[in-house]
C-alpha cells in the first residue's frame, strides 16, 4: 500500500514556536481591503510625481496594467499559499534561505523608519507650518513636531491588532473623504474658472519622463504583500487575500488618477512642489467657496496630515511584524523576535522604528539647512531605495517557490502554468531593478539618453553629497542586517520543525 505524502515542512526555531501562540486572528476582509489602501494610497507623492506634467496621466495608466496587474496577481499567490506571520521574511526564506531573507527583511523593516522619519514627517510639517502655524525649520518646535509625529504612528502600531487595525480603517476613510471632496471641488472649480488645457502632445510618453516617473510610480503601487505581515493574524487568509488585494489595487489607480488631475488642473506645471502640491492645489481649487475657503482649507489640512500618520502607521503594523519574525527565526537578533503577551504585538521591534526614525529625522533636518523642500525629495528617495531594493528579493522568490515547494496548496495561482508565473514575476523584478538603480543613481539614464540636467539644481544638493548619503545610509543598514543575523545564532540553534501548510479555517 502506498504511502501518503508527508507534508511540507518549514524548518524554524523553538522561539517561534513560542511567539506564534501570542497571535490573535482579527484581520477580516474588509479590515484587510481599508489596510492595503491606507498603505497602498499615500499623499505624500501626489505634488512629486505631479510635477513631470500630464505624462503622469500616460505612465499612471501604463504601469497599472504592465506592473501592477501583474504584481496582484503574485502577490495573490504568494499571500494565500504561504501563510506564514511575517509573509515578505518567509517567503524569502523558504526561496534563498535565513542569510538573504535576514538582509531582505531589513531593507524592507528600514524603509518605514526613513519614510516616516523622512518624507512623512516633513510634509506634515511643511502642512501644519503652511496652513496652522509657522514652524521654522530646525527649530526647537520643528524637532518636536516632527518626534510627535513620529510616534503617534508607532503608538499605533504598539496597541493590539484588534484596536488598532480601526486606526488604518480611520485613515482609508479619511483618504476617501479628503479626495472625494476635492473631486467635487474640482469639477465646481472647472465649471467657474476653467482649467488648464493639454494638447494631445503633452501626454505622449517619453523616454526620459518614464525614467524619472519609475522609481516614484513605483513606490506608491508598492505594498499588497503588507497585509501578510500579520497573515496569522487574519481570519482566512486563503479566502480573502486575492479578493482584497484585487480590490484595493483598483481603488489605488483610482485615488492616485483624481488628485493628480486635480493639481495639474489648477496649477502651472512649474509651480507644482513636492512637498506642497495637492495641498497649494486645495487651497486654489476651494476659492470657489469663498467666505468660507479657510475654514474649508483647515479641514482639509487635518485629513491630509491623519492621512500621513495612518500611512506610516499602517507600515509600521505590517513590516515590523517582519521585523520580528526574522527575529523569532534567528536572522536578526532573538531579543527583537517577541511579541507582547497582552498586545499581541512586537513592542520592541516598534520602538526600535521609533528611535530609527527619530535618529534619520534628526539627521535629515541637518542634511540641507535652509531648504526643505530639496531635504523632502533626497529623504524620499532614500526611502524609495530601500523600499525598492526589497523587492528585488521578493519577486523572484515567488517563481522560485513554484519549484522548490510545488506541494504547498494555492487557493490562487497566478494563470499561465509556470511561464504565467515567469512573466508576471519577471516584469516585476525588471521594474524594481530598473526603479532601484535610478533611485540611487539618479541623472546616470538620463544623460545616457541625452536627456541630463544640473543635478545641484534640481536636488538642491551635489551628486557627491547625494552618493554619500544614499550609500552611506544602505551600507549602514547592510551592516546591521549581517550584525543581527549573527546575533541571532543562539536562536537558530533551538531548532523545531512547523508544518507549513495552514490548517483549514473554521
């Protein structure tokens, strides 16, 4: 009589084990669908990416339907197979083991620290400064505005799932509030005042546009795989990952597509920031109510900041959750692997966020003094760095797991048999690589292709003090991902074996 094939096995640690009982199932989907478009759909980029004119429009639609089309459809794979807390860390390791995922997983840990230290603690400034009171930069008030910020988002991020997931719900309802009105506005605004007209010429794509638009489109499609930071934590997520990364991936083309159009509507291409763009844009487009414009402007002001908060919030739910795991696993250090007994919640991984965030704030403010919108867009493009430089590990794994694990049930499988798979995760790979290197090496495409410009000029800083920054900063991080990993060695010593398949839900 034949026997039964054994079920695959995942090869971890007694931590693990441990750690994973602390979990609480409270994810279900339609706190998963507000999740990934509070993650998915950030404002911080709307006045960056604005400002390549209505090319936007072109490469927008573009990369939806050759990017993120088929990113959904490994990410749907990827998330309702293999279960696992800390998804983005398990499935690099399952696809190139505990070394490459530990490196894997603090590029993709890291990002949010810079970003919500960054960009996001910027813009919030530069919004309440503008709009409430002036707050100058490097003061005192400017350091405590944005530490305040700071760790708003990882308080969120520290409260147990099962509340806190309502302040990510809070963010995505916010976000369909604050563009849905300035929709409207905008449609009162064109019938009164006009808009700005485009010939048939200003949306044909061009080479050197795509090269800078890449890195920053992107960057803001990025972010179905998040959720699954806290996959044993949902209540099914065999059923409702396709279904929710289905749904929020068409909500994000569509609340990225109106407020572009928005600011390039009502506002001169050369007099779009990106730091102050759709917000110069509200306050031009809500003269249409007069009187009452201000009051109107303030509102929208508070939305856009919660907006800012719940992004890095939701980010730090999810990637810290990947933090941890590496922990528990044994490719970072053991101590940054626990979960809060009562919370649920990797505290220690959260505040390590927090003070990272504050650290690279404080750096960043003395990057460029004087001028911050040049210290917006080189923060941000650091964080893009390391958001991207992770998927360079993560989409190649999905192909990789066809292999190496083709026992492992999948609810969703990516069309086509293996060569769907080798399409869909090839494209993908190609467009991270591609964002990656431009993201770090800004202008190098670009001259190559004739198309250069005065980097001191349009950076507000020199390539060398750019270069220096950015690769100084990702040999910082490399540094620590390989420190943690041989911290972790006492961990991965305890070892224990886990069935990998998720037993059925109730």
């Amino acid at each position: 009589m034949a026997q039964p094939a054994a079920s695959p096995v995942e090869h971890t640690t007694e931590l693990a084990l441990h750690e994973k009982t602390k979990l609480i199932k409270s994810l279900r989907r339609f706190d998963m669908v507000l999740f990934l478009v509070c993650a998915i759909v950030g404002l911080d980029t709307l006045g960056q990416v604005s400002g390549y004119g209505a090319q936007t429009f072109t490469w927008l639609l573009v990369l939806a339907v050759v990017f993120l089309f088929p990113y959904a459809l490994v990410m749907s794979e990827l998330g309702s197979a293999f279960t696992q807390e800390g998804g983005p860390y398990e499935w690099m390791k399952l696809a190139w083991g505990r070394f490459v995922a530990g490196i894997g997983a603090v590029l993709y840990w890291v990002t949010n620290p810079l970003w919500v230290g960054g960009s996001l603690a910027f813009i919030a400034t530069e919004a309440w400064s503008k709009n409430y009171f002036t707050i100058g930069s490097g003061t005192a008030g400017d350091y405590v505005f944005k530490a305040v910020f700071i760790w708003v988002s990882i308080g969120v991020a520290i409260a147990a799932l099962r509340y806190g997931k309502w302040i990510p719900n809070f963010g995505a309802i916010v976000r369909f509030a604050v563009l849905g009105f300035f929709s409207i506005t905008i449609l009162i605004y064109a019938v009164k005042n006009g808009v700005h007209g485009y010939a048939a010429s200003d949306f044909s794509p061009s080479k050197a546009v795509f090269i800078g638009l890449v890195p920053l489109l992107i960057f803001n499609y990025v972010g179905f795989e998040l959720q699954n930071g806290a996959a044993e934590e949902m209540r099914n997520p065999q059923r409702d990952v396709p279904v929710t990364v289905a749904r929020s991936g068409i909500l994000a083309v569509i609340f990225y597509a109106i407020p572009i159009f928005g600011i390039l509507a009502v506002l001169p291409v050369k007099k779009i920031t990106g730091i102050g763009g759709f917000l110069d844009a509200v306050t031009a487009t809500f003269s249409v109510y007069g009187g009452a414009q201000t009051a109107l402007v303030d509102i929208m002001t508070a939305g856009f900041i919660i907006a800012l908060v719940t992004s890095g919030a939701v980010w730090m739910i999810g990637s810290d959750r990947v933090q941890a795991v590496a922990g528990y696993d044994g490719a970072f250090a053991g101590w940054f692997g626990v979960f809060n007994r009562r919370l649920g919640t990797p505290v220690r991984v959260n505040v390590m966020s927090g003070i990272a965030a504050t650290i690279f704030m404080a750096a960043a403010v003395n990057l460029n003094k004087g001028s911050t919108a040049s210290t917006f867009v080189v923060v941000l493009y650091m964080a893009i760095s390391t958001t991207l430089i992770s998927y360079i590990l993560m989409f190649p794994a999905a192909i990789k797991l066809r292999y190496s694990h083709p026992d492992v049930p999948r609810p969703y499988r990516v069309p086509g048999g293996q060569l769907g798979m080798w399409i869909a995760g090839g494209i993908c790979t190609a467009f991270v690589l591609l964002a990656s290197f431009v993201a770090v090496f800004p202008d190098v495409i670009e001259t190559a292709l004739g198309a250069g410009y005065n980097f001191q000029d349009t950076w507000g800083i020199s390539r060398m003090r750019f270069e220096v920054f950015t690769l100084g900063t990702l040999a910082v991080i490399i540094a620590f991902a390989a420190i943690g990993y041989w911290l972790g060695r006492p961990v991965r010593e305890q070892k224990a074996d886990l069935a990998l398949v998720a037993p059925a839900p109730a």
